[in-house]
C-alpha cells in the first residue's frame, strides 16, 4: 500500500512537504547491494536506514508493522507508480501540499483501519 506522511519529522527527514511510502511485505523485500546504516529514528519504534554513501532516507523498519517494511518509492528506478492511497497527518501538513490519496487522517490511523486500507488498496490493483 502506498502512503504520503505529512508530519513535521517526514517534511525534516524528506527535505520536503511529505514523504512517501510504500509498505512492502518483509519477504519481498531484500537488500541487494550495501550496508544501510540507521540514521533519523534509531529507537525501538521505528529505525530509518539510509544508504552509507549518500545518507538518503531509503526505508523505514518498525516492530509496530511487524511482517512490511516501509520502502521510499522515490528511491527506486521508477518511481511515477506511487501515487499516495493514504496520507497521514494531515494536520501537520504545509497548507499548499496537497496529493490525491483516497483517505486522509489528521494524525496517524488507528492500527485496526491498517487491514481493510491495504485489502482496499490491493483489490485496485
Ligand atoms: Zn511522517
């Protein structure tokens, strides 16, 4: 499931009005190449790893989404797919950045919406 995060720690850590996300279940997703280092977030809910070289935010592990991992679509070859299904607080967002995700949530959504968000988002697929 793809998701655009408007909070102030996305907009730091993107450089940007938001960052986005595509949530990639755990066994399709495999570092090939590289040892990603963690910066950003280095506690125990959530650890942003970056590429070594260019310190880029690449993706995002959580025990709070245990089995997915939250990759940086901009940070693949091709990135035009990833059009936002969910965005996330809103009520921190810069008033101008607008996407065209289906639902919005001024903060994060309750864990229990993850379940038919992501069955709702793979039935367009
Ligand atoms: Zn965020």
């Amino acid at each position: 499931m793809t998701m655009a995060c408007h909070c102030t720690g996305c907009q730091k850590m993107s450089a940007s009005a938001f960052s986005l996300t595509a949530i990639i279940p755990e066994a399709g997703f495999e570092v090939l190449a590289g040892d990603p280092v963690i910066g950003g977030l280095h506690g125990q809910d959530a650890q942003h790893h970056h590429c070594d070289w260019c310190k880029s935010w690449v993706f995002t592990r959580s025990p709070h989404a245990a089995g997915f991992v939250n990759v940086r679509p901009t940070m693949l070859g091709v990135a035009e797919w990833c059009t936002p299904f969910v965005e996330t607080f809103t009520s921190e967002g810069l008033g101008w950045a607008k996407t065209s995700a289906k639902h919005s949530y001024p903060a994060f959504p309750p864990m229990e919406a993850f379940g038919p968000l992501m069955a709702e988002y793979a039935a367009t697929r």
